[in-house]
C-alpha cells in the first residue's frame, strides 16, 4: 500500500537490488506515474524478463508439456 502513496507523490517505491536487472527493470517499467511512459500490456510481454520466465517456465516440469489440443 506504500507504495501506491508513494507512486501517486511521484516517488518510485524502492525495488530491492536482490533482484535481477531485467526484474528491476520491468518492475520499474511497470510503476511508471505518466501512463505516457508506461509500456503498454502487449509491449511487457515483449520484455527479456517475461520472455526469460515464459521459456523456462514452459519446461518438462509445466502441466501443459507435452499436452495436446
């Protein structure tokens, strides 16, 4: 919740440097006040971070391997 006061002042919220750059990035992308710079859904899902997580996260352990339509 902070972080949404914090975000409408204009003030990014801290995003933890534990984090990759591409998550520090994206999340950063993501609490942009001017929705003029905020990248649109569709542009996110172009980012290295979600292409990253999508491509590993489509792995032998997914429940939709091997599945068939």
């Amino acid at each position: 919740m902070q972080a949404l006061f914090r975000i409408g002042k204009g003030e990014p919220p801290p995003v933890p440097n534990t984090l990759s750059n591409d998550a520090r990035d994206f999340i950063l992308k993501c609490l942009q006040v001017n929705p003029n710079n905020r990248p649109t859904a569709a542009e996110l899902l172009h980012h290295s971070f979600v292409r990253r997580s999508l491509s590993t996260s489509l792995g032998s352990a997914s429940p939709y391997h091997g599945r068939q339509n």
